[in-house]
C-alpha cells in the first residue's frame, strides 16, 4: 500500500505511531420504517430501554473514575448525562415515534438532525462545538438500539507494551476515551471535530496526541495500518516509509525527555534571562479546572468561561441559572485557586446562541446580538451575573473582564450597571471588593484601533486572539471551507496586537493575551517581543511556554520583532518567526 497524508486540525501535542484499531460507527444512516399502531408502546419501550441502559453506562464512568483523573473527565460525563435527560432529545424522540409512527432508530436520528441544525446556527466555536456532544450521546443510545458496541481489542500484560493502538473513528466521545484509559491507546483520528470539542479537551487534558476534522480518515484508513499522528501539525501519515517511522520515533523519543525536563520548571518563576518577570495564567470552563490551572503552576486564572453554566440549558426548557447557583461556582473557583487571581469574563451568549428556543436566531449572528449587547439587552440576566461575580469577590481576588465591546457607550453603560449591581449589594448589605477591577476584551478590529477610549475607561484589557484574527480576516476557523485563511501572522493582525500591547503598557493599563496564541509556544518570543507580560492559556500548555520565557532574552526579540512588524510578506514574516525560536 502506498503512503499518504492527511490534514485536520491539531488539538493536543505530541507524536502517536502505533497500529490502525477502527472504531464503527453506530451508523446515523438507520433503517426508516413505519411501524403499525400496535406497535407504537413497543417501540417507545426499546427507546427508553435505552436511554436506561445509557445512562448506567455514564454514571458507572462517572463513578470508577480515579481519583488522580483530571477534573475536566468527570464534567464531560456529568454534561453528556444532562443531554441524556434534556426533553429535547429523549422526549421528543419519543413524541416522534407517538405521532409519526417512525421506528425508534430513525426517530432518534430525526430529532437529533434538528439539534444539529439549531446547533449549527451559533457562531460561537466553544458553544457550537457542543453539538458534537449531543452527537455523541446519539451515536451511544443507536449502538444500544442496534447492538453494536465501542471496544478496543484485549491485550494481555505480557504484550501491553507493545499494543500502540491508535483509535480511527468517525467520531469518538469523552466517555468513550475514558473507558480506553486502561487500555494502551497511543493517540485518535476523527472525521468530525474541532478545536474546542469536549473530546479536544479532553485529549489535551490526557495529554494524548490527536489530530480530528479529519472528513474522511475512518474511510481511507484500513484496519492495522501503521499510523503516525504529529499533534502539533494535525497530521496523519499513513503507512510512512522506513526512513519516516525512523525520523518520527526519533522526534517522539526528543519529546518525551523534554517533558520530562518540563516538570522540574513546574515551580520555578517565569523569568527571562535579562530578569523580566512574565505572568502566566490560566484559561478554564469549570471550577473543577481549578485543580488543573494549580497543578501547572498558574500564577492565577486569567480567564473564566462563565457560558459553562448556561451551557447545557440553551435549547431546553431549563430555566437559567440562579444569582445563588452562579455565586456558588464562582466562590468556588476563587477558593481554588487560593488567593491568586481569577478573571471571570461575563456571560459570552446570545443572539446566535438563544437561551430557549423561542428566540430567533440573527441572519448573521457573527455580527448580531451577542455578548455585551446581548448582555445590555437583557439588563436583569446581567445583574444577576454581576451580582453573583461581585459576591464571590469578597473570597478572594476577582477581576471582572467584558467580552465584545466596541464603542465607548456600550463600556459607559455597562459600567453603569456593574455600579447599580454594587448598590444594590451595599443596600442588602452583603460584602463584596469595592475595588473590583473591571477590564474589556479586545477582540473586535474597531475596539483595537480606538484604544484610547479603552485604556481612559477600564482598568485592563485582554485580547482575544481568536475573534480578533476572525473578525479581522472575515473568516470562521472552524469553516473547513475558509479555515485555511486563518492566519495569526497575517500582518493586520499583527499591527493590532503589537499596537494594542504597545499602548497599553504606555499608559501603564495591564494587557494580557487570553486566546490560542498565548498557549502556542510557536508565538510566544513574538509576543514577548512586542512587550507582552501576561499570557492566559490552557493548563497543558502552560509549562513548555514558561520554558520559553526562561530562554528568552527581551532585548534581542524586542529588535527582531521590530523587523518583523515592519515586514508586509506573510511568508517573510513566517518564517522570521521560526527563527526567533532557532537563533535562541
């Protein structure tokens, strides 16, 4: 057989090379067939078999989880049993197979392609992606319905060592990865997938390569090929040459010994070698993430999804959180985090992302009611956030950080609601950090460019990288149509990073860098070239950019930086960067 390459999109570092193990799809193309009117409790009954069957399934997961396990593991189960027991999918299955008289298969699968299409109408990556979710506990209750099943094969102890098993599926879930832990399993291609996918996260958190979005690799992969997965390309090599196997196990072997060199930093400061202090923080979606973000060394979170807890009600009938249930996972955090700063950016939802389903969705919901607008447009939802934000305060060190702010009206009112959210708290008389710093994100092209009336308003500024490269370069990353577009060097968005950094520091506002860029060690000597101090990223990736900062030297990246900025050939500018990393 001849090599070849594929191409997806990398979500966890690092070499996998081991033997093809395909995983079956349940198969979403089921048998359609009207069933008869005696039939119709029957085939009720085969469904609700399943879910039962399901959700034992999840909790015993759930419950044999050890106790070492990272946190994020359990919150993915705990999500995917809330999608178990929404009314969205099993009920309304249900009332399918009632009044349409469609087998439970293809009722199942009917319902689930409507929560498919509402899912794919949110422009948000992180929320759009947890349609693969609601896939994936689909794909379970279909296995169940059709007796199929998810198993990797035995290996005894004598051959652990030497069973490398990469998992090839069209799609795989948390759950199911966790029930191969035991398992030697050296890494996973997928067809679906993107970057914020739970199993993404996952993956990083287990720190096992993968490579997913992959369209069709469950189709051209045959079982028990040799399979190499690079994560940081999210490539796949397929049956590589000698000369290939050679030179990848040679990187793997490289790798694992620089891990290994990683954890004696774990404590060591974030220094450069002229002496300049960086801060290092971490990015998380639960409170449970804390543990991680500790783990790693953090010096605090510097940004706190608060769209977890509105997560799992957009398209149910939930109500949404109370000011008590959203205090209480924010204390939380702040207790976890002991003393260290945490970021909580507020409620990042709307118009493309409805709350129920009896809101319309925008026409172009990139550019509609969402964030802050959505926020300012529904001022009692914001005030219960605030309020809870603001009660958490009075546990530790918070900092209040507003996403999607463009114009000086919209900071002018939202400050005006935070001060109305502390009134009342002082008139209830309940405590809360009088001082609260509030700062805004910086994601928007105009919000760059007008800085000043920013920096005259809030008290720090954080840039998203990833709206900012998207909304400057008009393309969706997640688009596997354009996703090639996204570029982080492209020259506009390096003028806007380098001047938002730039005025910030001049007018000594703080200014951090919270998207993907802060966690890519390929980036990190750029944006210290430009005068970052504080990076915000994920837990795993934390330690190798540390590594770099303790390498670095500021005088030397500030001059080639320089250069670089002034530099109008993206390939020029790419391959600059490289350099900065080899000429250290």
């Amino acid at each position: 057989m001849a090599s070849f390459t594929l191409h997806g999109i990398p979500v966890s570092r690092g070499i996998a090379i081991g033997r093809a193990h395909l995983l079956a799809p349940a198969a979403m193309d089921v048998k359609h067939y009207l069933i008869g009117e005696t039939e119709v409790e029957a085939e009720v009954q085969r469904l609700q078999n399943a879910v039962t069957t399901v959700r034992s399934e999840l909790q015993t997961i759930r419950n044999d989880l050890p106790k070492e396990s990272p946190p994020e593991l359990g919150a993915f189960v705990d999500v995917h049993l809330l999608i178990l027991s929404d009314p969205m999918l099993a009920e309304m299955s249900l009332d399918i197979i009632r009044n349409r008289q469609y087998n439970a298969e293809w009722a199942l699968v009917t319902q689930i392609d409507e929560l498919s299409t509402q899912f794919d109408e949110i422009e948000d990556p992180y929320l759009r992606e947890r349609k693969m979710d609601v896939l994936q506990v689909g794909e379970r209750l279909l296995k169940v319905l059709t007796g199929t099943s998810t198993r990797l094969p035995e290996v005894d102890s004598d051959g652990a060592s030497f069973a490398n098993i990469v998992v090839v599926a069209y799609d795989i879930s948390p759950a199911d990865m966790l029930q191969f832990r035991d398992r030697a399993f050296a890494g996973f291609v997928t067809d679906l997938g993107g970057q914020n996918s739970h199993t993404a996260i996952v993956a990083r958190s287990l720190d096992i390569p993968a490579a997913v979005g992959m369209n069709n690799a469950s189709r051209l992969i045959k079982q028990d090929d040799w399979i190499i997965i690079d994560g940081d390309a999210g490539v796949v090599i397929v049956d590589p040459a000698t000369v290939i196997l050679k030179q990848y196990r040679e990187r793997q072997a490289h790798l694992l010994r620089s891990r290994r060199k990683l954890g004696k930093i774990k404590k060591t400061r974030a220094v450069t070698l002229d002496g300049t202090e960086i801060t290092l923080l971490a990015n998380i979606e639960l409170p449970s993430d804390c543990a991680a973000a500790m783990e790693s060394g953090a010096n605090g979170v510097g940004l706190f999804r608060s769209e977890f807890l509105f997560m799992g009600r957009i398209g149910t009938q939930h109500t949404l959180p109370t000011e008590d249930e959203q205090f209480e996972s924010y204390r939380q955090a702040v207790m976890a985090m002991k003393g260290r700063p945490v970021t909580i950016r507020t409620l990042d939802v709307g118009a493309d992302k409805p709350l129920n389903n009896d809101e319309q969705t925008a026409l172009n919901p990139a550019l509609g009611l969402r964030a802050i607008r959505y926020c300012l447009a529904e001022p009692q939802l914001f005030l219960t956030q605030l309020r809870a934000i603001l009660r958490a305060s009075a546990f530790g060190q918070v900092k209040l950080l507003i996403p999607m702010l463009a114009h000086a009206f919209e900071i002018d009112q939202t400050l005006a609601i935070i001060e109305q959210a502390k009134q009342q708290l002082r008139d209830d008389g309940v405590k809360f950090d009088e001082a609260i710093k509030i700062g805004a994100m910086i994601e928007i092209p105009a919000a760059a460019l007008a800085l000043p009336m920013f920096i005259k308003r809030m008290d720090f500024l954080s840039i998203g990288t990833n709206d900012l490269i998207q909304y400057t370069l008009a393309i969706d990353r997640v688009d596997h149509e354009v996703a090639h577009l996204y570029n982080p060097l492209h020259p506009a968005v390096l003028f806007l990073l380098s001047t938002v950094i730039a005025l910030g520091r001049k007018a000594g506002i703080p200014v951090s860098v919270c998207g993907e860029m802060a966690g890519d060690v390929k980036f990190t000597r750029l944006l210290l070239g430009m005068g970052l101090l504080e990076f915000s990223m994920h837990p795993a990736q934390l330690l190798a950019v540390k590594q770099e900062v303790l390498n670095s030297d500021l005088d030397g990246l500030t001059l080639q930086t320089k250069k670089i900025l002034r530099n109008t050939e993206p390939s020029a500018i790419a391959t600059a960067v490289s350099q900065m990393r080899i000429m250290a």
